[in-house]
C-alpha cells in the first residue's frame, strides 16, 4: 500500500513534577531542603530516511506523543528527561501546518530532522527556592505540559530522473530493464497505481535515482483519469524523460502524446514543461514505429527522440549513457554557478 499524504497530530510530552523534600539524617537536624527537579518531557521527532518509501507508518499511527519527564525525588535527585519519540519517514517529505498550510519542513536528505512537538519543562523542586532569608521553603512546581500540534504531511518523490508518458507506453518496463526495481508490468493502460523509484548502478560505482510516475492522461490536472494526485512527485525531478508509445499501438498519435504531456506539466506546475528532458520513442520493434518516428522527429523540433525497443532491450545501453550524461551536465552547471557567486573567501 503507497501512501503520500497523511495527518498527524503530535503531543510533546509532560515534564516531570518537582518534589518538596527534607534532608532528614541522623546528626541533620537542620538538613533544609532537598527536593529535586523533574524531567524534562520527550519531543517528538521526525527524521528522514532512505529506508522509507511511503507514509504508510503515518496513515496507520496518525497520533504520537514523547516520554513523560520523571518526578524529581529527594536528597536531590533530578528525575530523568523524557524519552524522546523519533519517527521515520521518506526522503522528500514536506510538513505543513493545518491551520494556515506553512510549510515549516523539508526533508529532503536522509538525517534531516523535525522537532514537531517539544516536550515540556519539569518542575522545580524545593531546594530550588531555598534562599538565605526563606530557608526552608515547601513548595515545588508541577511539570508543564508538552506542545501539541497537528500536521499535514505530503510526499513529493526524490529521484534524478523521472519516467512521464501515457498508460501502457512502457515506462515500467523501461524502469524494470535499468535498475532492480520491479514495478508491474502488464499489457493493458494504469498498470502502474504508484510511483515506483529504481537505482541503476554503473561500472564507475556511481548512481542513478530514476522515479516510474503513474501514467498521466490530458486533463490530469483536473484529476481526469489517475487525476493529479501523482504529480506532485515529478516536481523533484532533475531530467524529464518523455516515453512515448511511437507505433500507436492505443490509436495514439506519439507527437500528440508529447505535447498534452508538456501541457499537462505546464497546467500543473509553471516552468515544469521546461525542465531538461529528453524524448524516448518505444516500441520500435512494432509495425508502423519507423514512418512515426520519422514524423515525430519533425513535429518536435530541437529534441531528437531516442528510438528504443524495450522489449527487445536494444539501445537501453545507450540510452542510460544519454541519461546519465544529461544529469552529470547539469550538476557541473550547479557546481560552476555556485563557484562564482560573489564575496567568497578564498
């Protein structure tokens, strides 16, 4: 079950009450105040994690709450913080509030963190009033109550390289052929009902993160079909590749295809149509795929689309070698700009 959004609501947890106590040994007879102080409460955390995939954990525990702090005790002892409640989720993870929707996190990398609830303060015990003047105090505070805060939590895919293309144009074979990764695969439109993520590993030992998007249909942004639901996770992608049904084999032209795909993009989010991408013509091995690759080519101007065949595995090689050399282009960019930014020390 893939889950990419859920609420939650988080209690951090009570400080610990302070203790009203008297030194009371033999010889002692004026041993004053000894009470000690309580505990901090636990806070409640979340950390992201490249061991997650969904928010699965949230959907099914939608409530947590950190450790109560521990009463402090006499001869002045201090009771012991709260333990604090640390709960994983996806890399890619964006935490809003309810009320006013503010996005107060983004988890992004494994290790990033999110203190969402924080626990509250323990109590002061007698000795902690105890002063020259007022010697021997009874009193000790109570522990104050953690914070308690709701959330809306909604996952947005981390992957260099995001698969967009049509039902049944064969984005998850695609993704099963390069990487480890086995999403569904059958000969009939939606197979896909979940965004699936592959690594592909190169001889170098370098990696690649490629994201199969469930198939996107005109008027997705109106949540036509699998509606906009998955879209969201395309937006980290750093390269778009466009897999397109070249034999049209659904009675789809491919150049029309490409097109409500961009506008797709564009309706949903501006600028995402831009975004660095490259065209992978499937389905070669079929009749028809060469005099629609031919006008494909024309149709779509500057990009020249990758004719590929994944069932019959040809130019998959290639193809990974294309890929890779458009994301590695595009961190050498970011790393170049990054290098001339002004007033740098060196």
């Amino acid at each position: 079950m893939f889950v990419d959004e859920a609420k939650v609501k988080t209690i951090g947890g009570r400080g610990g009450d302070g203790c009203a106590s008297f030194r009371r040994e033999k010889f002692q007879p004026r041993g004053g105040p000894d009470g000690g102080n309580g505990g901090d409460g636990g806070n409640v955390i979340f950390r992201a994690s490249h061991d997650e995939q969904s928010l699965l954990r949230l959907h099914y525990e939608p409530l947590h709450r950190g450790g109560k702090g521990e009463k402090g005790g006499g001869k002045n002892q201090h009771g012991a913080k709260g333990a604090d409640v640390v709960v994983p989720v996806p890399q890619g993870t964006v935490i809003r509030t309810v009320e006013t929707q503010e996005i107060v996190a983004d988890l992004k990398s494994s290790g990033d963190e999110f203190v969402a609830a924080r626990g509250g303060e323990g109590g002061w015990g007698n000795k902690h009033f105890a002063t020259s003047t007022r010697q021997a105090p009874r009193e000790a505070e109570p522990g104050s109550a953690g914070e308690e805060n709701e959330y809306f939590f909604e996952l947005k895919t981390i992957a260099d390289v995001g698969l967009v293309g049509y039902p049944n144009a064969g984005k998850s074979s695609l993704l099963s052929a390069v990487s480890h990764a086995h999403p569904k695969t059958a000969a009939y439109p939606f197979t896909s009902l979940q965004p699936t993520v592959g690594i592909i590993e190169f001889d170098d030992f370098s990696r690649l993160s490629m994201a199969d998007i469930p198939g996107l249909i005109e008027g997705a942004h109106e949540n036509v079909g699998l509606g906009d639901a998955f879209l969201r996770h395309i937006e980290r992608a750093s390269v778009l590749v466009y897999v397109l049904d070249v034999a049209g084999s659904d009675n789809r032209n491919p150049w029309d295809d490409y097109f409500s795909l961009q506008r797709e993009l564009e309706w949903y989010k501006d600028g995402l149509s831009s975004r660095p991408s490259m065209v992978v013509a499937n389905k070669m091995d079929l009749p028809g795929a060469e005099k629609n690759y031919k006008v494909l080519a024309e149709r779509i101007g500057d990009i020249r689309p990758f004719p590929m065949s994944v069932l019959k595995e040809s130019n998959i090689s290639k193809f990974l070698g294309k890929v890779r050399d458009l994301v590695n282009s595009l961190e050498t960019d970011k790393v170049g700009n990054e290098s001339e930014e002004p007033g740098e020390l060196r």
